[in-house]
C-alpha cells in the first residue's frame, strides 16, 4: 500500500509511469559494468554499517524540543544578555590590583569551589555570579567599610578561565570540552574546535544544545538549529550567538548521496542543500552519458534494514517541465544509472 501511495504522488499530472517502486532487488544489476557492481555491493555495506555521528546526541534529539536562532531568541529574549559581562565561578583564577597599595596586590586568586575568595584585611569574600566589575566594587567597599582604605581603586581580571565549560563535538578537527571565556560565540567555539573536519563537507545545519537553568530543580535542555554554512559564509550573523556554560556545539558529518553508472562523474556527493531531486543530482554528476538509460535510473534506498528501489523516468519529468514532481533525494541513497542497449 506504501509503495502504490508513492507511485501516485510521483506520477500525478504527468503522462506515463515515473516512478515505480519495489521491495525486491528486480534487474538492479541490469545494464551496469562488472565494476560498478562490485562498488554498489561495497556501497550498501558501508551504509548499513554507518555509525552516528554521536549516539548520545542522537538520542537527546529525538525528545528534545528544537528551535531555530529567530525563534529561540523571540522565545528567550532575555537570552541575548548571554555572553556580555562574565560571571565569576568556582576553580576561577584572578588577578586583583588595588592600585594605593602594593601590598594588596595579588597576581594569581583562585576562586574556592563555593564561590569564595581570601582577601588581605578584609578575609573572605563570595565573589561567584558577580562580573568583574561588581567585585572591584565590592573589594572597594569592604575595604572601607573596614576604614582601610577610602576609595580605593580596584582592577579585577580572570586569567584563568575554570568554572565554566562547553563542548564540541562531531565534525571539528579537535572536539573536546573547552572553558569558556567572556563574550564567546559559536565562531569563537569553532576556532577553539580548530575549526570544521573535512568530513563535515558543507554540511548545512548545526546545532547548539543548551541547558537551561543547570543545576536547579527545572532544568531542562533544548536544541538551537542554525545554518553552519551560511554562518561561516558570513551571511547570517544573527546565529553567532553566545556561548553559555554547558553548551554543547554540534557538527554533525555531511549526509552523502551516491551515483554509479552512465553519469560523467559517478561517486559520492554531499547536500548543498536540505532538498534536491533527482535531476539536480544528475547534474551535480555532470548530467548523463551518451550512453545512458536515461528512463531506466534507479534510486536504492535502505531504511529500518529494508531495501527499496525506485525506478525512475528522468524524461518523463524534464521534458514535461513539471520538476515540481521530481523525486527527492535523500540522505545515503544509492542512484544508478545504466547502459543502453539500443
């Protein structure tokens, strides 16, 4: 019933048979060379074989809710404040100059893990959640409040970052957990990441999954989608968002579509968009060969374990003008195209 639904939405207002489908693996071989034999059989192992990208991340996205950039920071607004003024965090380290005396000069602070710091004459101080310039002034005003010091001028800088972390993970050519420091964005997260694997191709769609609220009773995470292409191309800066602690950055690896047979560049192509059909993959193999079956195209397609092959009329969708109906390509598919007898 699958397959005859199918064959109606492929063939609707075109004269003939465009697509048919089959459950069964029927003259797949028919028209091909010994070679391009050996390379589907070797094709679908590999696609049966493939691993995810990261199976840890592949679970949370099927049960978590998603967003695009616009729509998380319409959602979030107050989201946009991220980044902007750091907030000191425990294992932090610190350098504190008050600039009337050297003695209370100190080069290296470490935060405690409670938040907490020692200072001379003032003794401890929780210095956790605050910027550096509210504990310049806090320092100050300890300081005389203790009549030590009036006014006193303070500098406060983190110079080693500790408390707060994010991750990068998937197609980057040095994914790991990384500190996160003031004003990061995802570009920042990248360069950190040495950048994006070959592997990624250009991949269109990534990813940052967020942890709202961490650490109380109502946390919860969330999936914010952008265009990792348009991104680095620099046409859509307002997904360079800002990195907030226990983001993850994800990149996954490039969907990839196969060709073999009578095209003029067989292989293996990645998407360069979210959809493309079946003539557009053909050009991106530099079109048919003079040889080609061109109404005899096949896509084999494997999903759950069970093989499918479509067999496809490419004339009856060009020279009807209706691409409208062409049939989509999608991720892993296996398109052949074979030789001529007449």
């Amino acid at each position: 019933m699958a397959a005859c639904t199918l064959i109606i939405l492929a063939c609707g207002g075109l004269d003939g048979k465009v697509v048919r489908v089959t459950e069964v693996e029927q003259n797949l071989y028919a028209g091909l060379k010994k070679d391009d034999v050996a390379r589907i059989a070797e094709l679908k192992r590999s696609i049966t074989q493939k691993e995810p990208d990261d199976p840890s991340v592949a679970n949370l996205l099927g049960t978590t809710q998603s967003f695009t950039v616009k729509e998380y920071l319409a959602e979030y607004p107050e989201s946009r404040a991220i980044g902007e003024d750091y907030k000191i965090g425990g294992y932090d380290v610190l350098s504190i100059t008050v600039y009337e005396e050297k003695d209370l000069t100190l080069e290296s602070v470490r935060v405690s893990a409670d938040g907490s710091i020692t200072f001379p004459l003032i003794g401890r101080i929780r210095v956790a959640d605050l910027s550096t310039a509210q504990a310049e002034r806090l320092i100050a005003r300890k300081l005389a409040e203790g009549q030590y010091l009036n006014d006193a001028h303070v500098s406060v800088m983190v110079t080693k970052y500790e408390s707060r972390k994010f991750s990068v993970l998937g197609s980057v050519k040095a994914p790991g957990n990384y500190p996160l420091q003031a004003r990061e964005r995802i570009l920042d997260g990248l360069s950190k990441a040495n950048g994006v694997a070959s592997e990624a191709g250009e991949t269109q769609e990534a990813m940052v999954i967020r942890t709202l609220n961490p650490g109380r009773p109502i946390e919860r995470k969330i999936v914010i989608n952008f265009d990792l292409l348009a991104l680095l191309k620099g046409k859509d800066q307002i997904s360079n968002i800002h990195l907030a602690d226990q983001d993850v950055l994800y990149i996954p690896k490039a969907d990839l579509f196969y060709i073999i047979g009578e095209v003029r560049n067989p292989g293996s192509y990645t998407f360069t968009k979210k959809e493309i059909t079946i003539v557009e993959a053909i050009s991106m193999a530099g079109g048919f060969t003079r040889i080609a079956a061109r109404n005899k195209t096949r896509i084999v397609r494997i999903e759950n374990g069970a093989e499918r092959i479509y067999d496809v009329n490419v004339d009856a969708i060009t020279k009807a003008g209706r691409m409208i109906q062409a049939v989509p390509i999608k991720p892993n598919d296996l398109i052949v195209v074979p030789e001529s007898f007449f």
